[in-house]
C-alpha cells in the first residue's frame, strides 16, 4: 500500500531552491542531458550541516522529498526546464542501512539502503503505472494512478458523474513501467539464519542482474497486504541498484596483518588454524577432517592455468553424531564468503540453480531460482545432509564440482558461474557404517559423485566418537555459561576470517622444482601400482589436485613457494584420505578403482552396457534412445536413476550427445 500521493509544500520547494541557489544542482546530483537527478542523503546533510533538515526528510519521508525536490528544480527560474517531461529522480545513496532481518514497521514507507544476495529472479514484465477508466454507462472516463507494488488494479469505486455514480469501469492502460520481481536475501555472513523479502525493480534496474548477484540497493519499504487483513507485509520498490563484485569483503587494518605475517613466520600457522577450528572436536578421526576442511576454506583464486580447478572439495562422510555437520557449521562461522544448504530441504534448483514455478514469488511465470553452488561462486560452498538430497540434485551437482558451471536450457538458456570450494558432509545410507561392504554401497547417491572430490574422509563412530560427543555438549554447555568460545583458541573466528581473505587475496604461491619432483613421484608410483593391480590407468586430475593441495598448504603458511614440507603434506593428507576410503570392504575392487580412475569395473561394465544400448536403439529400425527407453531396455540389471546417472556423465565427457531430442553415440566412442 502506497502512502498518499505525495502533496506540494511550498516550504520544502523554497527551500530546496536555496539550497540550489547557494551549493548548485549537482547538490541533487543533476545531469541537465538525461534530466536525472541523483541524491546523495550524506551530500545533502554535509551541506545542510544538521541532520534533521532536508536529508533526514529523503530518508525518512522519500515520498515527500523526492517530490517537492523535482518540483524545485523543475520551478527553477535559471535552470529552463520548461516542457512537461520535468525531471526524474534515478537514484537515492546513502540511505540509513538495514538488513532484510531488521525491516520493521517503522521502517515502512522510508527510504532504506541495503546489501542482499538475489535469490530468485522473475522474467522481465511491464506494469500497470497508470490507467483511465471509462464508465460504461455514460463513457465519463477517470485516470488513476497505480501502484506498482502490488498486483491488483486499483479502480474508482463509483463513476464520478453525479448523475451517474455506477460502477462499471472498461480499463484503458495509459502507461506501463518495465519490471522485474525477486526474492532477496540477507547475506549468509551477516547472519546464520538469513531472512528472505520480495523487491521488484524498475526501469534501468530492470535485466541488469542474475539470480545469484550481490548487490546493493536503496529501496522504499512498502507494504502488502490482503484485501481483508489487518497484517502488512514488507516489500521493497528498488530505487537504485549496484551490482557488488566482490563477495568476500573483510575490513583489515595494517597491524593485524603485520601480525600475522609475524605469526607465520615463527610458527606453524596450520597447527594454529587448527587448534582454532571447531576446537571441541576432539580426536585423530576428525583431525584430518578438519585439516581439509581449512583446505577448502583456504583453496581457490591459485592462479593456475586456465581450465584446472584450483578449488579443493573435501567430503565427509560418516556415522551421526561424529561432528560431520559441526565441521561445516565452522566454516558458515568463518568463511568470508560461502552458501550452505541442507539436503534436507534443499531442491535441485536450491542446490545448483534452476527454474522454478512454485516460486515464493506467486507468478505463473518461471523464475531464475540461484542455488547454492552458484551464490557461493568464488567462496565456499556447504552441503549438509547429502545422502538427504533427491537424485536430480545430486546430480545436478556433476557440472559445477567439475566444471565450475551451472547450464540452463531448458525455457531460457544462461550459463551461470558456480565455482565454489566445496564440503559436503553425509550420513551411510543406513546411517551407520559397515566395514565388511565397499563404501560405494553404502551411500545414497552415485559413487561416480565422489570421484569430484579431491579429499574424502569417513568418520566412524567409536568409543574416540562418545568422547568427542560428550565435548561437544560440554561446549555447548559453556557457550551459554562464558558467553563465547568456552574454549582458548590461538585465533577467534574473526581472526580466522581476516587470515582466510588475507591468505586467498595475497598468496598464489608458486612450487619449487623439488616439490614438483616429489609429487610427481608420488603420483608415479601410484600410477603405476593401480595399473599393476586394479588394471585401471589413473588420469592426471589426481596429480593436478595434489599440486592445488601443496599450493594451498603453502598459502596457510603466507608463503610465496610452496616447497617440499607443502608437497608432503598434500601427500601424506592425500593418502589419509586413501586410507579412509579403502578400509572399506575387500579394498582392491571398487573403492580404490572409483577414486584414482573415477570409476570402478562394475561401473565399467554398466557404461558399456548404456553405450551400447544407446547404440542399439539409435541404429534399430523404428527405436531410437533417450534416456528413459534407455533406463526401461537395461531395467533388468540397473536402476533407472543409474542408468541416467551414467548417461549425464556420458554427455559430460563428450561420449554421448542428444540430437533432436534423441541420444546418439559420438564417433570416439566407437
Ligand atoms: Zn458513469
């Protein structure tokens, strides 16, 4: 609901035109071409020198100000703007902040400023602005001004005709704004819980940003509400949009980083880190966890050549209970910039990106929905509950872990960026552990998706496990008892989180010679022991993630080089994770095989079956493959979700490639 129209007051004209007279238009931020004006709430105050006069009236009453301020200038006497396009107001800055959270009922109809990440983005659409009603009785017509914030036409309630006052109306639409609605949300830093709220965008705003942006905004907070209802809701009429570039942005004064630096240099900054991070879970099984977990949190942005990731995934998988999940509420504490979603209910367009139609924003239109590989671009991204999600959403997951991409063709066709580092934690599929079988039996969702990760730990619940869970609630006892940490650590999460942006900003170390030598020794030998004994020859993906590992390691260290003490360390963490994996089952099978070769002989056997049915049905009379004739041909031996499983990571790897809606084999297959 709009307030009143706003109304002349000369008072404010006057005074605005002195203000003109004594400071000149660019006070108002006046381009004389475009016929814009532009207020600066801060400009405006340093000229007035008080805080209640003129400035305290665009925050609080904008409706008002703006209005008498186009007024004044357009009734300027020296300024000659003299037709009746008069002049428009395209941005206010420096309203007074607040975050989604914080709106209130006494922030309605006031101008406030704003930095959201936009979640949902609508198709562009033109409203209503303005509209004549003609009578159908006498034709008397009547010219209402609409409000663009909701979806209902505004219309008088009786002809205005005294011999008339009927209340048929014909709508004749006079003008109409270009718009777009989104959903926006407060940013994951600010808050643990952030709160979401509808803004609808105007004019120049209108197609300047993707679902997944950061951006700063200067809005009005109107207010909705159902015809018969006494409650209000807030939305938000964006009066000036800025796209941020830089997500993580963390404020670091010279001192702190000069303390660092000296840190570095006469300790062991990854011993610190980790004494720092969730210091409540104790114990060797989550030791190696929590080193990759800093790992991720501190890989990325490395400078390497173009086309290798130089992000590092780690996964943890475990019993319940084992402080999986704890690991990754750590980092929503100090990462300075990440996304974190649960499986429990996120959807496939909640964790990638994807279009929705039940979307919050009540339109039967698609809207861009930007989930959380792609808000966390260029920061980290947290997956909770894995083994919770549905199969599309995992396996929408395939592309941006790969290759740090989320595609959309169906409807719209965009190609949005998702290239976060990424952890993941999940429970066995039932929920605990079983050291007889091959772990890739045990979980909810294809082994091929661990292939993605460059770490993978499982935790298992031991008696090291009850203790850790006793310490667990013993700091959250003392969380409330000390209000804080409970615990001595080296570094405060606040700490953390300057050390992280400072590390990711400042350092793309280079490897000396020697610990290149060493790890391309490593990864010979294990080259050549895996065609040796599992007969699968293992490609260089592996070699390139011990490299970003040794790289990263000299990065916590606020080292240039990564040297040969960086390089054992990615191996040694490397094979830790090796041996988490392979103390599963018979170990010589499928476990080693999925990880170095990213796939196993039984998954081996199943591609060639898809490859082949593929080829079957292609080159048959009257058949022809897509992905569910495939799933129904193989039904006997596979489930459907692994045959399409094994089809997408067919197309990703260029194997297999849909023509006119049919699935075709490509000739290096053959
Ligand atoms: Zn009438």
């Amino acid at each position: 609901m709009r307030t009143q129209r706003p109304q002349r007051d000369p008072r404010t004209i006057h005074y605005a035109i002195d203000l003109i007279n004594e400071y000149g238009t660019d006070l108002f931020g006046f381009d004389a071409e475009q016929r814009t004006l532009s207020l600066d709430i801060e400009k405006i105050r340093e000229a007035e020198g008080k805080d209640d006069g003129l400035s305290k009236m665009v925050a609080e009453e904008p409706d008002k100000a703006m209005y008498n301020i186009q007024c004044a200038v357009e009734e300027h006497p020296d300024l000659d703007i003299d037709d009746e396009r008069g002049v428009d107001i395209v941005a206010v800055k420096n309203a007074p902040k607040r975050t989604v959270g914080d709106v209130k009922a006494e922030d309605f109809q006031t101008a406030r400023n704003l930095t959201v990440d936009i979640t949902e983005l609508s198709s562009q659409y033109a409203q209503l602005m303005l509209a004549d009603f003609q009578c159908l009785y006498c034709n008397h017509k009547t010219r209402m001004v609409q409000d663009p914030m909701t979806d209902e036409i505004d219309e008088p309630h009786h002809c205005p005709n005294d011999d008339c006052g009927r209340s048929n109306f014909g709508q004749i639409p006079i003008q109409h704004a270009d718009s777009q609605s989104a959903i926006v949300q407060d940013l994951p830093e600010a808050s643990l819980n952030p709160q979401e709220m509808e803004a609808r965008f105007f004019g120049e705003d209108v197609n300047q940003f993707d679902a997944g942006d950061r951006v700063h905004l200067t809005v009005i907070v109107r207010t909705q509400s159902d015809d018969k209802s006494s409650r209000e809701y807030p939305i938000l009429e964006v009066l000036h949009a800025e796209k941020e570039e830089e997500k993580a942005s963390v404020e670091l004064e010279e001192d702190e980083i000069e303390s660092f630096e000296e840190t570095a240099d006469e300790e062991d900054m990854l011993e610190l880190l980790l004494e720092s991070y969730a210091p409540h879970l104790e114990g060797e099984e989550i030791k190696a966890a929590r080193e990759g977990m800093l790992l991720t949190l501190f890989s990325g942005d490395l400078g390497v050549s173009d086309g290798v990731r130089d992000t590092i995934h780690t996964a943890h998988i475990g019993d319940p209970s084992t402080g999986k999940s704890d690991l990754l509420e750590e980092a929503r504490k100090v990462a300075p910039h990440h996304a974190f979603a649960s499986g429990l209910n996120a959807s496939k367009a909640g964790v990638s990106a994807g279009l929705e139609r039940q979307s919050k924003l009540e339109s039967e239109d698609w809207t861009l929905k930007a989930g959380t590989m792609v808000r966390a671009n260029d920061g980290v991204a947290l997956i909770d509950e894995l083994d919770k999600l549905g199969d599309s959403a995992v396996r929408s997951l395939y592309d941006p872990l790969a290759r740090q991409t989320v595609k959309i063709d169906k409807i719209i066709s965009k190609e949005l960026k998702a290239n976060p580092a990424t952890a993941i934690a999940s429970n066995p599929k039932n929920e605990r552990f079983n050291l007889d079988n091959p772990i890739g039996e045990q979980l909810n969702y294809p082994p091929a998706l661990l292939s993605r990760f460059d770490l993978i730990f499982t935790v298992l619940d031991s008696n090291e496990a009850d203790e850790l869970k006793a310490d667990a609630m013993t700091q959250k006892f003392m969380a409330v008892s000390t209000d804080g940490s409970g615990f001595e650590t080296p570094f405060t999460n606040e700490e953390m989180r300057k050390i992280i942006y400072y590390a990711r900003n400042n350092y793309q170390p280079t490897i000396t010679s020697e610990a290149a030598e060493y790890l391309k020794g490593k990864w010979t030998e294990l080259r050549d022991s895996m065609e040796a004994q599992a007969g699968v020859s293992i490609d260089t993906r592996q070699y390139e993630s011990l490299l970003t590992i040794a790289l990263t390691y000299a990065r916590i260290r606020l080292s240039e080089e990564a040297e040969i003490q960086d390089a054992e360390r990615a191996w040694n963490i490397t094979r830790k994770s090796f041996s988490d994996i392979n103390r599963f089952g018979d170990n010589d099978t499928f476990d080693v095989t999925m990880l170095y070769a990213g796939e196993s002989t039984s998954q081996a056997e199943r591609r060639e079956d898809v490859l082949s049915k593929i080829r079957e049905l292609d080159e048959g009379e009257n058949t022809y493959a897509n992905e569910e004739l495939v799933a129904d041909a193989l039904s006997e031996k596979y489930e459907a979700d692994e045959v399409k499983a094994e089809i997408e990571l067919l197309k990703e790897k260029g194997k297999v490639f849909p023509m006119s809606g049919e699935l075709k084999v490509s000739d290096q297959s053959q």
